[in-house]
C-alpha cells in the first residue's frame, strides 16, 4: 500500500465538529438563512449561551462557520466551499481504498 501520509490531508477537526447533534442542528438552523444572530441560534435550542458558544466555537475553530462581530452582535454563517471541500477530500479517500478489502 503506497504511503498515506500524503493522502490524509483533510481537517479531522472537520469531522469532529459534525460528529454531534447539537452541532449538526446548528448548522440545519444556518442552512436555513444567509447568516444567524449568536442569540437567535441560542433561542432555537434549550440550552444556556455558554453552551451554545462552546459548540459555535468549535465549528468555527473546523473552519465549518465564520463569525463577524457588528456592534455588539456575533453573525455566523457556513463557509460552503471549504466544507464541501473536506467532505470531498474524505470521500475521495474512501473511494480510493473502498475495493482494496473485498
């Protein structure tokens, strides 16, 4: 089998950050619309802020939304192209290696 290394060169951060429920909920609200108000995501969920800036930290940290800050308001919104890239990266991998075991 030829060297990986080189291969896997996708963010695992990425798959992270959609790994939770609260997070992929998160991004459906933000497919929905252009861009979210940090409160009124917080309103569309049961949770405290502080939660709710914990998972919108960690989407932003896997580069899945960017944030600007207007006035006093924080506006997420999903950064399409480089997720759709990532994604792409690990299902081209798969593909790649999906016969080897059968």
């Amino acid at each position: 089998m030829p060297n990986d290394k080189k291969v896997i060169i996708f963010n695992s951060d990425v798959l992270t950050a959609l790994s939770d429920e609260i997070r992929q909920q998160m991004l459906i609200e933000l497919v929905k619309v252009k861009e979210m108000r940090a409160g009124d995501i917080a309103n569309k969920f049961n949770l405290h802020r502080p939660t709710i800036s914990h998972h919108l930290q960690i989407l932003r940290r896997a580069n899945i939304v960017s944030a600007e800050k207007r006035g006093k308001e924080m506006f997420y919104s999903i950064q399409y192209s480089y997720v759709c890239e990532e994604i792409k990266k690990v299902y081209e991998l798969f593909e790649k290696y999906k016969n080897i075991h059968q």
